[in-house]
C-alpha cells in the first residue's frame, strides 16, 4: 500500500505511547520454528529493499491460528499397475443416482486407450457385465458395422452393492489402470489430515488418517501410504499404526528428508480398505500435502521497536526491527500484523507491514514499518499487538518461520488523537473507505 | 445538447485546503487469464478468452490483457506474476491510469492472489508488486480455482483423463498435465498454499488484504442439445464438461465442469451463481456473465473516478459551476442551494443542494441518483424528455446531472480534467442543470455560463 525507502526524517521519540516486549508467547497451531538452519547456495533474487503498509479492515476478526487442511473421502480408488492380465475386485459400498464407476486408462493415446478398453470387463456381484454397449450390428441393422469400445463410465444406479470385478486383459494389462468408483451418499469416511503445511528440514510432522462408518469408528482397516515429490514421483512407503478409534499415524514424515529433497509440496498419498462391522467391505484413497523446505535462516530477535513522529509530534508510524540470522542469500520477506481490541472484546487487524530484501550469510535487519495513519483508519485505539510474525523465501518461495502470536510486542495506550493522518492514499484505500471497510 | 438559455452567473473562487488523494488519473481493467501459456495480449484474447468477450466484460473502460506462461509456471512463481504486474505497471505508465480493476478466469486469480499476499516482490524487470496492488479497487473471479480441482488430482497421478473427456485439456494448457500449473492446482497443494502463506485470502473471506473480491461460479453445465446456452461457447465442450462434471464432483454436483463450487466460492461476494454456465462458458461472457462482470466494473471505476476526478471533494463555490446560486436567467429559474436550505426527497425541493455537497437531506450522490430528481426525464423538456445522456459524458459542458449520476462529468477512463473543473481566476465553465422553464412551465435542463 505505501511502499517506501525510510528516511531518517522522522522524529523517533517515545513520549505518551509505550512499546513492551516479552519472551514469546506458547506456540499457536500454524506456527512454524525453524530447529537448525542450513547452509545453501546464493538464490538468484531481485535486489532492493521494499518497504509496503498496507491497512487491514477492523471489520475482520484476527485469530491467531491457521486451520489445519482436512481431506474427507467417500469415493472408493482401486488403481491396478500395469503387469499381468487378471481379476481385481472393487467394492462398492452405496448405490445412488449419482453413483459412477470409471475406467482410467493411463495413457494419452486415443487408439491405445480404445484397445485397451475392449480389453477390460465390469461385472457386478450380480454376474452382470456392465461397460458392453448395445452392439451397433442391431442398432444400424448392418452386420459388418464395427463394434464401439466398452464403456469407460459405468452408471451403478439401481446396481447391487458388494464387490465388482474388473477382469484386466493382455492388451489392457499393459497400461495402469485406475479404477474410480463415485459413491458421494456412502457413510463411509476417511478423513486424512498432515501436521503441518509446512515442513521444515530439521522438524518432525505426522499425518492421520480416521476412519468411520455411520459416524462410529472403523476399529480395524489395513491403512498403507507412500509420498510423492514435487514432481508426482513415488519416494518413500509409510507405516501407518493403529492409535485406536478409528486412528491411524504415519509419524516421523521429517526423517524422509534430507538437503537434497527437492523443495516443493509432497503428497502424501493414503489408501484403506476393510470391513466394517455391519461386514461392508471398503476401499479409500486419499492425498494431502505439505510444503517441504529447508530453512536456510531464522529470526534471531524482533523486539526493538520504535514510534516516529512528526515534526508536531503526531505519530506516523510504528516500526519493529527485526534481526535474521542467514546461511544462504536470498530475499527474504518479514511481515506481521498489527492488531488491536475492539469494543466487542475481540482482536481485530488494523495494518499489515512487510519488508523484503536481500540478507547475505550473517546477520541483517529488516525493519518493518506500520504507517500509523493507516491505524488511525480503522479508529481503534488501546494497545497494538504485533501478531502473525513470519520470515519467507522469496527466492525459494516457502516461508521459514511463523509465530501467529506475534513476538510478544505491543505498542500501549495508542490514542487515535496522537496519530497523524494518512500521508498517502492510493485508490486501493479510498475504495476501502468507500466499502465502508475502514 | 440543445442549450436552452444562457446567464453570466459570476463564481467566487474559494482558496481552501481540500484534502485530495495522492493520485489521480484513469481507470481500466486488467484482464487474467487461467492455465496455458499465452504470448501476447492477442493470443490471450483470441486463444483464451475472446474480443467480444474482453469488449463486453470492459464495460467500455480501456483494458490490458494480461499474458504470461500461465502453464508452465505456477502462480506463485515470478515466471507467471512477474509478467503480469510488468505488463500491468507499464501500462499504467503509458495511459496514465491509476485504478484498475482485475478480472481473472479459473487459476488466474492465483498469481494476483500472491501478488496480495506478497506486495513487496520485485519482478525480474525490477517492477514492485505493490505498484499494481496499490492500484486495485477490487477483483473479480469468473469460475476461480481458489482451492484446486480434483481434475488436477486425476491427471497428475495417472497422466489422462482422456477416456473421459478428451475435449476440456485445453483448459490444463493444451494437453500436456506434467506442467507446474497443473501440479500446482491440486486440492492438496492448493490446500497447503492457502494455508501456508503462499497465497492472500482466507475460506470465506470478501475481502483479500482488504480488496473486495467478487466471484462469478458456474453452479451446473447445460448440455442439452435442444438448449441455446448449451451452444454458446462451442457445443462440444459443453458436452465434455458436464461428462468431467461427473467424473470430478457428480452429476448432480456443484461444479461448472472444471472447477467445484467449493473452490469456485471458496472465498469473496459472489456475484452470479449459474447452472448454465460452463467452465469455458463463463470466459466467453455467456448466459449474462459478460454483463455481470462489466455492472460490477462499472461500479468500481466510476466510484474510483469520482473520487480521483478533480472536481472532487471542492467546496461548492471553487465548484465549478456553484449550485448554491440561486436565481433568473431571462425566462429560466435556477433553484440552486441557498444558505439554510437542505434537499427534501419528498417535495424534490433544492435538489441543488446534492451537487453542492455531494449529501443533503439524507440522500447521496451518486449513490441514490436514480430517487433524485435528476433521474426523471421529465425534467428534460428541450431535450425530448430524453433523461440525462451519457453522450454528454466529457463534452465540454459540465452537467450537473451527471455529477448527480457518477460525481463528475467525464469519460470513462479519461485522464483529462472532467467537464466540471474550475480552471480558476479568469476562466469560464459552460454548465447545464435542471431549471424552471418559466416560458412554457416545466422543469427543463438549461444552461448558464458561470464565470470565476
């Protein structure tokens, strides 16, 4: 929003407003910490140092935490690897109007996918086969007409649940194959979740997978996963154990990493079958991910902070040093947000401020600067917290410390009166006002 | 327009400190397009989106159309944002303009939604994010992939779809799946950047870092060979896309065929929700959503250009044609706004008293234009009770009904001084407002000279 090069202009006294720091707060879900850092080559990076302030509507709410990403399946995946010819079962465990069975060849060429789906047969627990369409013999009423190619999406409605067969032949044993069957009205459940969405080298995380059926959970499943890199390559299996209730861990993730994992979100990819208690056979799959990275630099202390004024001693700004200890040049970019409460009791943002520039190996500061007429916008007053405290890569793209609590640095008893007005108004500002969102 | 009469009405000239924003100048749209790797801005608007498309949705405001190598690079990385905010600053240089409004398709919201979140990046030509973030007024998403569809999920674990609907690759940039945008489009990866830092703008937020985002969401996909909306746009893909429809989501999903509606909607006001409107639809402005977007880019840009006009935030007698003046010119009757009179919605009195202030009466302008009495046409005699033009938008005369309409009197876009700019000390202003009409005996609209 405002984007400046400080001067040292300003006036930078502490008069009526305090500003206090403490040990940092316990850590809020999100957070991210850096254990060690590492060394890395130079990251080709723009040089310059960018300055921008940015307010926030107090209309929002600031929660100092981050929801973990949850993925729920009903959809039953069965997928068959390219090898030798031969039966596969996939179970189906509830029959809607909109329940669909798909045969995925993997491949991009039409004639392969054709010949390979003349090769494969669905037939239901019934004895029924179910992807032939009607022969074009009869419909056109020419017997030398050619026959169309199974269909590769088989309408289940009104079919049996139970296990169906998918008999692979040769032609079609060539390619994998996967097998999708949409049952969105199943109750039953796998949920999968990660730790974290970020993974820093040097840090640990888990991902759990529950299952239910009807609500309950499914007490025994065999649950098996694997990751993938950044580039969709399968790497490394996982164990997942049991932790009962329908839980089940893989835990360790942080050890399949080292500095020459490829940086990037992985997938962990997570596959369940079994019988529920009411005997209903299951399958699932599911993914999720985080991003993996190796933090090349930490931030060492954020609690030197200083009010400027105006020659007439109304405040223009907030600023808090911040100290980042590198191992690896790269542009690195420290935003936090400032916030105070309502009088609806709740925390509310007021400006954001981020600063980015090239740090060399060592110790650099990067100051971040809250435009102080920007506060006065959003017309709360009190103590200002600085909150959501995060160190990122821009050269790297991934972010290699975040405290959502903040440093534990507050600017007290800010009073609207004491605040100069907004030097700059850019459309994006005028717009908020006019929204109503100031 | 026909000018009924004329009067020199002298203006005093108030030299008063008025607040004023920091910039001033046009408005336009910029225009982002989803996966594929576009070269120019006619490969983008021929081979993306369209020109009656980009035409219709500009709502006669200039426009960029935005190109980058939208397949081969993710959103978050500098090859995909890079160019865009380099063609966007460049353009704002060459035209003068200063507010922008951003229309995206599908992914395209992504690169801008990092731009937000990330407004101190330098791109490779050394061009800051925030100069184009600063800029914003707001964005519109049309079909917006904010969460990452399942489509993606397919392709990149078994490399096809194409058993299924060979027909909609293009919108994964033309057929090959191994390409950064399309792992990056993942709902697991979407989920981590949303999540992570990578990417502004929480679940169910209107705002991203404080800029008003709006979402156009196709809900459903018509493919009935019998329907008109299923042709627009191509017939075949419509067919393709309801059959990816089900593969993604199921049939009777919420989804326009490419993008769920739980990524679509997953954040900002949304603005038309529509089950005739396809994945490849809703680029292509079907089924009313040119017109959506263009109502909401006018919205935005004459809001923005009223208040950047220079005419703006004057007190009304360095206006440029004081309305607080009051009375005759030969057989015409300016009302104006005398001291102490105030605008009554009821009686319609002192409606002069609107353009003075800008509010009066509780009512304001532009905001209620269409309840004032500048919205009648039957306030227009000497005009054929043709209302107030928007031919007259910029054409020398400052008309005070269209300072009623849109708080200035200027072309959309324009970055020259609107009709009603008091040049100062020795200039005149030719103006226009409604008057009685004591000839004849009705309201009309007619004009004076008002001399500072």
């Amino acid at each position: 929003m405002k984007t400046t090069v400080r001067l040292s202009l300003s006036v930078v006294v502490a008069l009526l407003v305090g500003c206090n720091s403490s040990p940092a707060p316990a850590p809020s879900p999100g957070d991210l910490a850096p254990r060690v850092t590492y060394q890395a080559p130079a990251r080709a990076a723009q040089r310059g140092l960018v300055q921008v302030s940015t307010p926030q509507s107090p209309k929002e709410i600031f929660t100092p935490r981050v929801d973990l990403p949850v993925v729920t399946v009903h959809d039953a995946v069965l997928q068959i690897p390219a090898g030798a010819p031969g039966a596969y079962t996939v179970p189906v465990d509830a029959v809607s109007p909109d329940s669909f069975l798909y045969l995925v060849v993997h491949s991009n060429d039409k004639a392969v996918v054709q010949a390979a789906l003349q090769d494969i047969t669905v037939t239901s627990p019934a004895g029924e086969v179910l992807n032939r369409r009607a022969p074009v013999k009869l419909l056109v009423g020419d017997p030398n007409a050619p026959e169309q190619p199974p269909m590769p999406t088989v309408p289940l409605e009104g079919k049996p649940t139970g296990d169906y067969t998918i008999q692979v032949g040769p032609t079609a044993a060539k390619l994998d194959l996967t097998v999708k069957v949409q049952q969105p009205l199943s109750d039953i459940e796998l949920r999968l979740q990660a730790s974290t969405p970020e993974l820093l080298l040097g840090t640990d995380g888990s991902a759990d997978v529950t299952l239910t059926a009807g609500g309950k959970p499914i007490p025994a499943a065999h649950v098996v996963g694997h990751l993938m890199d950044p580039q969709m390559r399968r790497t490394l299996d996982l164990t997942f154990t049991p932790q009962g209730n329908g839980v089940w861990r893989a835990s360790g993730l942080g050890a399949s990493f080292d500095q020459a994992s490829a940086p990037g979100v992985w997938h962990l990819f997570v596959e369940a079958d079994g019988t529920t208690a009411s005997g209903q056979s299951f399958r699932r799959f599911a993914s999720t991910g985080f991003d993996f990275a190796v933090p090349t630099a930490r931030i060492a202390d954020a609690s030197t902070t200083r009010i400027l004024r105006d020659a007439s001693g109304k405040i223009t700004g907030f600023e808090v040093d911040v100290t980042v200890e590198s191992r690896a040049s790269d542009r690195y970019e420290v935003s936090a947000m400032l916030t105070a409460t309502g009088a609806d009791g709740k925390e509310h943002p007021l400006v954001r401020a981020q600063t980015a520039d090239v740090v060399a190996p060592g110790t650099g500061k990067i100051t971040l600067h809250f435009d102080a007429g920007y506060a006065q916008l959003t017309g709360l007053e009190g103590d200002y917290l600085v909150r959501d405290l995060m160190l990122y890569s821009q050269g790297v793209g991934a972010p290699m410390q975040r405290m959502l609590a903040g440093p534990n640095v507050r600017f007290t008893g800010v009073r609207l009166a004491d605040l100069a007005a907004p030097a700059h108004l850019p459309p994006r500002v005028l717009e908020m006002q006019r929204r109503g969102l100031l | 327009m026909l000018r009924k009469a004329c009067a020199a009405i002298v203006c005093a000239v108030a030299l008063v400190a008025i607040p004023r924003p920091a910039w001033a100048g046009g408005q336009g749209v910029v225009f982002v397009h989803g996966t594929g790797d576009l070269s120019s801005a006619s490969d983008a608007t021929n081979n993306y989106w369209s020109s009656s498309a980009i035409d219709t949705m500009a709502g006669g405001y200039p426009y960029l159309v935005a190109y980058y190598p939208g397949a081969s690079c993710a959103a978050y990385q500098q090859c995909a944002w890079g160019p865009i905010v380099d063609q966007t600053v460049s353009w704002m240089q060459s035209t003068g303009i200063s507010s922008i409004v951003v229309v995206t398709h599908s992914n395209g919201n992504n690169p801008i939604r990092y731009l937000l979140q990330h407004p101190s990046s330098i791109s490779a030509n050394g061009n800051v994010a925030s100069t184009m973030t600063d800029a914003m007024v707001s964005m519109t998403a049309i079909a917006g992939d904010f969460a990452g569809t399942p489509l993606a999920d397919q392709v990149t674990t078994s490399g096809s779809f194409l058993n299924i609907a060979n027909s909609v690759v293009q919108f994964f940039g033309g057929g090959s799946y191994d390409v950064p945008a399309v792992v990056a489009q993942r709902q697991d990866n979407m989920a981590t950047y949303n999540s992570n830092g990578t990417f502004g703008g929480s679940a169910g937020a209107s705002t991203i870092d404080g800029v008003p985002t709006y979402t156009v969401v196709g809900t459903g996909v018509d493919a009935n060979l019998f329907s008109g909306d299923a042709w627009c746009g191509g017939y075949l893909m419509s067919v393709g896309l309801e059959m990816t429809r089900c593969f993604g989501w199921g049939c009777g999903a919420c989804a326009d065929g490419f993008i769920g509606c739980n990524s679509s909607e997953y954040l900002g006001t949304n603005l038309q929700a529509d089950g005739h409107l396809s994945h490849n639809q809703s680029r292509r402005a079907c089924h009313g959503s040119g017109g959506t977007v263009a109502n909401i880019v006018n919205q935005y840009l004459q809001q923005a250009a009223a208040a950047s006009a220079p005419d703006s935030a004057e007190s009304p007698a360095s206006q440029a044609c004081d309305a607080t003046v009051q009375g005759w010119s030969g057989d015409i009757w300016f009302q104006g706004c005398p001291s102490g009179a105030s605008y009554d919605p009821g009686s319609g009195n002192y409606f002069d008293c609107l353009i003075a202030y800008g509010t009066s009466g509780g009512t304001t302008i532009p905001d209620s234009y269409a309840s004032t009495p500048y919205s009648n046409s039957g306030n227009y005699y000497s005009q054929g009770y043709s209302g107030c033009s928007d031919s007259w938008r910029g054409n020398g005369y400052c008309d005070l009904c269209q300072v009623a309409k849109y708080g200035f009197d200027g072309l959309p876009g324009s970055t020259v001084d609107s009709d009603c700019v008091n040049d100062g000390p020795g200039t005149s202003n030719y103006c226009s407002d409604i008057a009685w009409n004591g000839d004849v005996g009705v309201w009309d609209y007619g004009a004076y000279v008002a001399n500072h």
